[in-house]
C-alpha cells in the first residue's frame, strides 16, 4: 500500500501481503489477497486503539517497492472518528482536523496581527506546523492561554456531540 500524504503521518509504503510464486517465462497466475479494515488502519496514541483515517491510497503490485508494476487508487472513508486536540497537539494537527481546523482558522481570520500569518515564507509555514498549539501564545495573534484553552474545550465539546 502506498500513502502519498503532503504532510507524511506514517511510511509512504507499507507491505500488507505478499506470495512467491515460480512461473516460466511467459506463464502467469492469479495471486488475491484480502484487504480489510485492519490493513488501512494505523494505531492512535491519544486514542489508545487502532483507527482508519478518511482519505486517499493506493494499492500497489510489484516485484519491489522500487518495482511497482501496477497501482489502484482507491479512497476509505475512515472511520469517523476524529481524533481529541489538546494544547499540546500541534498547529498542523490543528488545521487538518474536521472540527478543530475551521475553528482555527476562524480564531486566526480575527486576530490582531494576522498579516504575519498570511504572508509566511512557506518554509517557515511548514516549519510551524509541527509547533504546539499553546506554544504560539507569545506571537501575538491571539492565542493566549485562555484562547487555546478556549478552543480545546470547543472541540471536545463538539466531537462528544457527534460533529466531523
């Protein structure tokens, strides 16, 4: 399987099944394997289990990694659950959560200096991602303590009431 992620969450290829099989030059045979739920998920550290997360993969078959010979590209639809934010979960786990990112972002439109946030090099846009939430409290864009606390009592208040 083959997961092409902007911002990678786990190896961009990953076996879930494989067969040897011998054939003379020329021949072929039919190799099948069964992929299930288990096979897309990944295992969740603030959720203490394993989960499926909505989006784009792909099947590949090939003689390698190196040597894909065929590729599908397929969609899951995840599981539905979306993931708890806490202060400490960082600006990028922030953006790319369906709950959580819009309220960001709304917070973000209002706040004071925003400029600074809308013409980042996108090096440093990138760099920031993987920044703390609460540690932006000093940047003066209106994340004080009080604000991100704010935010992380919203989303868990929405995700309890079953919002995605």
């Amino acid at each position: 399987m083959a997961f092409d992620e902007e911002h990678p969450t786990r190896p961009r290829h990953e076996l879930r099944g494989f067969a040897k099989v011998a054939l003379e030059p020329g021949a072929s045979t039919r190799v099948s394997f069964t992929l299930d739920g288990r096979g897309l998920a990944r295992w969740s550290v603030s959720r203490h289990g394993w989960r499926v997360a909505a989006g784009p993969f792909a099947v590949e078959v090939g003689a390698s990694s190196r040597d894909v010979r065929l590729r599908a590209e397929l969609t899951a639809r995840g599981d539905g659950a979306a993931e708890p934010l806490g202060r400490m979960s960082t600006l990028g786990e922030w953006l790319d959560h369906p709950v959580g990112g819009p309220l960001l972002r709304r917070r973000l439109r209002e706040a004071p200096r925003r400029d600074g946030l809308t013409r980042a090099d996108p090096a440093l846009a990138a760099m920031a991602r993987g920044i703390p939430l609460a540690k932006f409290r000093t940047f003066g864009i209106g994340l004080s303590v009080e604000a991100v606390d704010g935010l992380v009592t919203e989303v868990a208040a929405l995700i309890a009431a079953g919002e995605r």
